[in-house]
C-alpha cells in the first residue's frame, strides 16, 4: 500500500494550490486537516478577529501515544501576496527543472509539506506527544495567530518540551543555519516642543530644533552592550527626523524624530523604552514607544544538538547556530519551552518566483524524520 501521505512534493503541491495571503481561513487549512486527520492526529481549528487583520483561522493538531516527551512542530500557512510579474500562477504549482515554484514554497508550506511528510514514515509505537501549531497570521500583524493558539493549548493544557519552527533559516544550503535566538525590536518616537516664532526675534521664541539635535547626539553616543557569544551588539538607529517646516523665517514649535533599536538579550523594550526617555527628558523632550517583539535565546544544548545531529546525518553539513535576522513567532513561543527555528534556503522568500529545490524538500523531509524519532525514541 502507499501513502501520498509521505510524498512531500505532493504535499507541498497540494498546499501551494490553496491561495493563502495573510490573513488566511479556509480551503489551505481543510487541506491541511485532511492530511492531518488520517495520520490520527485530532485537530482543532477555529477562527478568530475582525477586519483588518483577521479574520485569521489558527489550527491545532495533536496526537499522543503513550507517556513521553511533547514535541512541537510549529508554522504558517498565510503567505505574502505575490505581485504581479510571475513566470507562472504562484497559485498553481509547478514543477520546472529540479525547482517547485509556488508563492509559499519556502516561506513556509514547503517545510510543513515535509513535517506532515516525516510524519507519515514515523514508526508508530514512539512514546510521547506531537502536536502542530499552525497559524494563519504571520505576515501579517500577528495578532491573532500564534498568540491565540497559545491560549487555547492551556486551555487544552497541551505544554511542550520542545518546539521546532519550521521557518526558513537556511543561507546558502539547505542545513547550514539553525536559530535559536532573535533580536528583539522596539520603534519610537520622540518629540520636543518649543514655542514657534519668528526668527529675527528668537528671544520671543524656544526653538525645539537644537534640543532634539542634542538628544539625537547622545544617544547616537549610547553603547548598549558589545555583543554577547551569541548575539550581535544591540543597536540604535536614527530612522526619522521631522519638523514639517517649509518657512524660511519661521521657528518651528516642534520637532520629532524616530528610532529604531534592535537589541539582545541584556535588554528589554521595557528597559530600552527607560534609557531614551531619561535622554529624552534631559532637553525636554517627550518619548512614545512601542514594542514588536522581546529577544530571546534558546541555549545551545539538547535541543539544538538534535538538530545540528540530524542535519549533518542527512546532508553532512555542520550547522551554524545563529540569533540574526528579524523578529519570527518563535519570540512568542519561547515563553512555553526550549524553541528552534529551521527550515528551508530562504533566498527567494516573499520574492517573485519563489520556489523550492525538490531535493531539499526530500532533505528536510528526512532531517525532520530523524529530529522527531530522536526526540521521542
Ligand atoms: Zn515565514
């Protein structure tokens, strides 16, 4: 007897063929049950928001045999919109030479085509628990994705030990980047006020203009940290200046300005958010914030030696651990346990003609294979 169930070009195929931008519901999460469903998986999904960010669908899927460890799996199925300008359908997947090419192919359905796949192939007398965590909302927001399908494992009180994200992590080829880390981000804005006039008579008037320049100067001067082992320096960037004035003869009555801080784990927005404002607060200078995401580091150990293990067993690469890049929804999963992320070569992620080497989806159908009989033998 065969199963298409382990036939991940298959698999893949049959996701790419559900147009999915984000925020997504429907016919790509029914695919995504029924691959699920006949592996004995129970599978919950459920819809949540209102226009303009959602609605969203989330999907969670959950499967136990016996006393062992819970091993997550977890990922997207909402994809960016592809734009004009594709060689062929991003929604009706191809097969051209040794690529698939499919909006999603390698951000992400691709590596979820493969986890279903390695599912399928695993011996079925492994003890413990898998479950999946699938959202619709990603790209987009956020906000009522990987967030709301945490609130409802606890209400299910499903707790992981482990949770491997399926992003697209690889660089050059497939297995050569792992992540176990991110930056964290935090946006704002600061503003001096002053009091507008005229400029032959600046005695009548505060200009805003020099206070915020020396606001600006120190903390360009700020050094947060140097670095740690596993994460770049946290950095400040100046992203905005504005005063909106157009006369020549005329002081401004205000002026703002906005940066951008992406920092490691010796910060918290929080933290960050105190530092500027005390700058700030110098010169009179007011500060709003708001935060996308805190940092987080998973320590290199158990977890990520399972990876590294399996990648080298399949493609015979050693594995760099990396903490670079943007923010991903592993920074929320990270609060249940220990999260990796990797997944597929993320050279044409949200590009034109995105598309996944065949041998790769193969590749990481075994790596994943592996991972999971590991964790859970
Ligand atoms: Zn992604």
């Amino acid at each position: 007897m065969t199963s298409s169930n382990n036939d991940v070009v298959a698999l893949a195929q049959r996701l790419l063929a559900c147009p999915s931008v984000t925020p997504a519901t429907g016919p790509v999460f029914a695919e995504m049950e029924a691959m699920l469903a006949p592996l004995g998986f129970t599978v919950d999904r459920f819809v949540v928001g209102e226009a303009p960010d959602g609605p969203v669908e989330n999907l969670l899927a959950w499967r136990t045999t016996g006393a062992g460890p819970h091993f997550a799996f977890a990922g997207h199925l909402d994809v960016v919109p592809p734009g004009p300008g594709w060689a062929s359908d991003p929604f009706a997947p191809e097969i051209r030479g040794d690529l698939l090419y499919g909006r999603g192919a390698v951000d992400m359905k691709g590596s979820i085509a493969a986890f279903v796949a390695a599912l399928a192939d695993l011996p079925d007398d492994l003890p413990g628990t898998i479950s999946l965590i699938i959202t619709g909302d990603e790209e987009g927001p956020a906000v009522y994705g990987t967030l709301a399908l945490m609130d409802r494992m606890a209400a299910r009180e499903l707790r992981p030990d482990m949770c491997l994200v399926g992003e697209p992590t690889s660089s050059q080829r497939l297995g050569d980047v792992v992540k176990i880390g991110r930056r964290g981000s935090v946006n704002m804005w600061i503003k001096v006020s002053g009091s507008q006039g005229h400029v032959a008579y600046p005695h009548l008037a505060d200009n805003p203009i020099p206070k915020l320049v020396r606001i600006l100067t120190a903390i360009e001067a700020e050094v947060l940290d140097e670095g740690t082992d596993w994460f770049q320096p946290s950095n400040i960037e100046i992203t905005d200046l504005d005063v909106g004035n157009a006369a020549h003869n005329v002081i401004p009555g205000a002026a703002t300005a906005r940066i951008s801080i992406r920092f490691n784990d010796q910060h918290s927005g929080a933290s960050l958010i105190e530092r500027i404002k005390a700058i700030a607060a110098t010169e009179g200078g007011t500060v709003e914030a708001r935060i996308s995401g805190e940092s987080f580091l998973t320590q290199p150990g158990a977890f990520s030696d399972l990876i590294s293990g399996a990648i080298r067993d399949v493609t015979g690469i050693d594995t760099e651990l990396s903490t670079t890049g943007g923010t991903s929804d592993a920074r929320f999963l990270s609060r249940l346990c220990p999260v990796a992320e990797f997944g597929l070569n993320n050279a044409t992620m949200h590009k034109l003609d995105e598309a996944v080497a065949v041998q790769d989806l193969r590749d990481l159908q075994r790596i994943y294979a592996l991972v999971l009989e590991r964790a859970l033998g």
